[in-house]
C-alpha cells in the first residue's frame, strides 16, 4: 500500500468531538452524526475549524515510528494505514489543551 502524500489538517474545539456534524473536507476520517441541541444529551453544536493547513510527505519518520508530514506550520505523524495523527506540532508547538485534529487525504487534484 502505497502511503498518501498530502493531508488536510484541522484544528477544531475538543467539544465537537463524538456525534456532531462537523464541517469538514472531503473524505475526512472522522465519523460526524446529527447536530442536536444541548438539551438532548451530550452532543453540542460546532464551531468550525479554527486553523487548517496542507501538509505534504517530507520523506522522513517521526519520533513516533510514522511517516512525517509538514507544511503551513505544521509538522505531523500520521498513521497511514489508519489516518490517525500520532504526533502534531503546530508552529513548533504542541497542540494546546482543548483542541483537537480531523484530518482528510488530499488526493492529486484536490
């Protein structure tokens, strides 16, 4: 299997974790279900996507064992086989508490 050569990546608030209906690219690897007040359980509403950047393979592995992606800011290792994010720098920082990451590939085109 050959491994993507670019990603979206999405900074968005940790709450639209779980059932929400998130605003995302196409092809994005988290599953989103209804939007719904915060009265009928725990789903809340979204808020969209506070940064976003294009990275691209750099040819290299990360600390994390997984190929490393960079580009706009941010540095990343992502698990190819499973589109998760093992490791995120964002401009030379780690992720702040309260933000979480929704990827996409970025196919050729795209």
């Amino acid at each position: 299997m050959s491994q993507p050569q670019s990603y979206e990546i999405l900074l968005v608030p940790k709450f639209t974790e779980g059932p929400v209906e998130a605003p995302k690219a196409k092809g994005a690897s988290e599953a989103s279900g209804t939007s719904e007040s915060a009265d009928a359980g725990d789903v809340r509403s979204v808020g969209a996507p506070i940064r976003s950047a294009v990275v691209e393979a750099t040819g290299e592995t990360g600390a994390s064992g997984y190929p490393r992606y960079a580009g706009e800011g941010m540095v990343a290792d992502i698990d190819p086989a499973t589109h998760t994010v093992e490791a995120l720098l964002v401009d030379g920082a780690e992720l702040d508490i309260g933000l979480s990451v929704r990827i996409s590939e970025r196919t050729a085109g795209s």
